[in-house]
C-alpha cells in the first residue's frame, strides 16, 4: 500500500494519537488521516495537570501540543466528542459512539488508560475526583483554596503532585496510603522517606498503611473518608489517585493479543500487521531489560508515535530510548531513569538532606535506573549509562567529588 493512498485511523486524541498524527505528516505521509478523540479539545499535555495547571501558572493554549488550526491545515480530520465502541478487523472498520464507520488501512489505538475507580461504599458521592484529563483537572481546582480539605487517596506521583498544589493554594492536604510507605511501587525507601519529610516540612498530613472502605457524604456530597481502623478522615473533597488501567477493551473484543495493555513488537505493530498500538494502552518490549511492560509517561508515548509513524512510511525504526519521566513538587525536580528491574543494590549519590542526592539502582555493576533529585547530571549520564548497558565503577558513583562524566566516561 503507497503510503498516499493509504487511509490512516488514529483512536484516542492524547499525547501518543495527536503526535502519531503529527509526524506521519512530517514524515511525508500524504493520505487521509482522521484523529477521533472522546474529549472536546485537540490533543493535550497531561503533565501539567497536576501541576502548573493546578496553581493557575498555565492555561488551555499552553497545554495544547498544537493548535487547533494545525489539523486542518495539515488534512488531519480532527473528531471529537467521538469515541470508537467497535472494531471488526476482518472489513478494517470502527465503529463511532455516533453509529458512523470509518474504513481504515493501517489504524493506531492511542487510547491511553483511566484512573482506576475503588469499588467502595459512597463511591458515587460529589466531590470525589480523579485525575486523568483537563476536565478533571477544572473540578479539582474549584475544590482548593484557603480552609478548603482536600484527602488524597493514594500516595503515589500524582497524588503528591496534587497535595503540592493544594498546599500552595492554601489548601489543606491529607494522603491517605494503603502501604506503610509512600511511592512504595515506584521508588525505593530513601526516596519515600525524603518525599514524606518535605512535604510534612509544607503542612501535608498522612495516614500510612490505612485502608480506605468507604466515603460518608451529606446532601450526596462527600464529607469525609471511612478507614478501615473506624476513623473518618473529614474533607471538602477527595481526590482518588490509585493508579491507571488501560483502555483495551475494543482490542481486546476485536481479538487482538493483550496482556497488560495492547501487546505491540518494537514498530508498535501489534497482532494484526495493520494495527499499531501506542503509549499508555500498549505492552511494549523494552530490550534493555529483555521484558515487556506498560508505561505512563510522555516520552514513551513520544517513542512509540514515532515507532509507528515510521512503520506505516516505510522509515527504518527508530534507536531504542531509554525510558525515563519526571514528577515536580515544591522545588524538586525529580528524574527518574530506567527501571529497577532485578536490581541487587542501591547506591546513594550525594545527600538527602541538601536536598541535592541521587540514588542508582543496581545489577551487579550495571546500571538498572537512577531516581535524581535536583541533579541533572545524576539524571542524564545515569540514563547514558543504562542505554550503554556498561559496567560501572561503583566507588566513583558514590563520590560525589568524581564528576558523573567522569564516572561515564
Ligand atoms: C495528572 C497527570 C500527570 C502526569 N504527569 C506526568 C509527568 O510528569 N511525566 C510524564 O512523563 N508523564 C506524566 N503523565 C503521564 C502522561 O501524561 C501519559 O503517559 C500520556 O498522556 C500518555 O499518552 P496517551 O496518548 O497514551 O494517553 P492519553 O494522553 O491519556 O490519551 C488517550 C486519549 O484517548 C481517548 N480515548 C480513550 N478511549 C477512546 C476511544 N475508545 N475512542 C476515542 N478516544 C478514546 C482518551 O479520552 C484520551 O483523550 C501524567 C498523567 C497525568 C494524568
């Protein structure tokens, strides 16, 4: 198929569709394209969602990965409000929540994942959000300020991420985590430990190890979070932060291949040579590791938009990346490398209480990941250094007066 005739069908209009988008027009790609999004808006960046949009520091234009022109301009059929209910591979059709067709030759699913509800009583009362879409983040907003309460549950990036915002506007923030420790799927516990301290260092309050059955509410608005020891955490709203599932429903009924997510090969191809999957929806191989695993972070969305645009243009695949993301709070800037996958050692650069240190995540004496805190050189060798899949020189790392280049080198 000439890559001019060619109808491309992109579903789901984020991050990973509306760049996939994109750069097939970059890569020369001429046929139609048409991008159908379930939101109002033209693709958007997540990440200041629970940030800088938070606070107020950036608006809609800002989030836009482009404007609304640019799709027009480019012979992108942009649709939204849309959402794809079917696929039927054996006649290459969608079918839309509006009952019409679209007849594809190579079709992406960038359909990304949901925040994961938690099936518990008063589950259905106003005032308890998530956090997935700007929407979301609207209603969230309209709940902080002065003497407003807002309970976190869930202690993981985004559920920091909000409680920073609400202290910063004056909010009060209580995290509310089932585990004894915060971030305690992600990172390691030098990292929770520090995490916890500068936040309790603004005012956030939080309950470890609680479990959360349930929500009491008055005039069908939440007032408050039932744990399971018998407390009643009080709240004005509560944000709920428990992770993300993937929107694989329509692959999964159309029979393609899924296991954690849409299962997809290093070209983003998945089961069905016409049918790339990519960014939160997609199980992916991850060489450097030698597994497969699902991903939420925007470099992996950017990765495998172009994984797929050059396979549906005929370009060679793209190198491999190593993957990494990133999380704000207060003044910290986290990095974060790799995954710590197998490791067997953690080394700590630098010092947790300047607020300046990174912790590398080891096999042996290779480089699994690296979590960096105000350090960007930590961040950027360290992700050179797993890429290279090069024995490192562990008393060098550990000293922080031998420079990472040097250390890279
Ligand atoms: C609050 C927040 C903060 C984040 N912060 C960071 C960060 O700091 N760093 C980082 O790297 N990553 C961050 N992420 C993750 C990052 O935003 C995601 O990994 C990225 O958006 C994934 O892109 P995607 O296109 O796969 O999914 P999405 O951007 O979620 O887009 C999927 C789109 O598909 C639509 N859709 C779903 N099903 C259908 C259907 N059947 N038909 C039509 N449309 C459909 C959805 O409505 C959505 O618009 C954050 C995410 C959130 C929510």
């Amino acid at each position: 198929m000439s890559s001019s005739d060619a109808h491309v069908v992109i579903i789901g209009a984020g991050h990973a569709g509306g760049t996939a988008a994109a750069l097939l027009r970059q890569y020369g790609f001429a046929g139609p394209i048409t991008l159908v999004g379930e939101e109002p808006i033209p693709p958007y960046q997540r990440p200041p969602l629970s940030k800088a949009w938070l606070k107020g520091e950036a608006d809609a234009d800002s989030l836009a990965l482009k404007p609304l022109e640019f799709y027009a301009e480019n012979n992108i059929d942009f649709r939204p409000n849309l959402k794809a209910v079917k696929l039927a591979r054996s006649d290459k059709i969608v079918t839309l929540s509006d009952g019409a067709t679209l007849t594809y030759d190579f079709l992406i699913l960038a359909t990304g994942a949901r925040a994961i509800k938690l099936p518990v009583e008063g589950a259905d009362l106003k005032g308890l959000l998530e956090l997935r879409t700007a929407a979301d983040a609207e209603a969230l907003k309209a709940t902080l300020g002065p003497g407003k309460r807002l309970a976190i549950v869930g202690g993981g990036y985004i559920g920091l991420e909000a409680a920073a915002s609400a202290r910063s506007l004056g909010a009060e923030a209580v995290v509310l985590e089932r585990e004894t420790r915060l971030l305690a799927r992600v990172a390691c516990e030098t990292l929770s430990t520090f995490f916890q301290g500068r936040h309790e260092a603004h005012g956030v309050r939080f309950e470890l190890g609680a479990s959360v059955v349930g929500f009491e509410g008055r005039d069908g608005h939440v007032t408050g979070v039932k744990l399971a020891d018998g407390r009643t955490i009080a709240c004005d709203a509560a944000l709920i932060g428990v992770g993300a599932a993937p929107n694989d429903e329509i692959a999964k009924d159309a029979g393609l291949d899924c296991a954690r997510g849409i299962v997809v090969d290093l070209e983003a191809r998945t089961s069905d040579p016409s049918i790339f999957a990519i960014g939160d929806v997609a199980h992916r191989p991850m060489p450097i590791y030698d597994r497969m695993f699902r991903m939420e972070s925007v470099p992996n969305a950017l990765e495998q938009a172009k994984q797929a645009a050059s396979a549906i243009t005929g370009r060679p695949a793209p190198a491999g990346e190593t993957p990494w993301q990133w999380s704000d709070q207060y003044d910290l800037k986290l990095q974060i490398a790799g995954y710590a996958f197998d490791a067997d050692e953690i080394l700590l650069r630098g010092d947790p209480a300047t607020g300046k240190f990174a912790i590398f995540h080891l096999k042996g004496d290779l480089v699994q990941s690296v979590e960096a805190i105000n350090s960007p050189p930590e961040f950027m060798m360290g992700r050179q250094l797993i890429g290279a899949r090069r024995p490192v020189n562990k008393a060098k790392l550990a000293d922080t007066t031998v420079s990472m280049k040097e250390v890279a080198a």
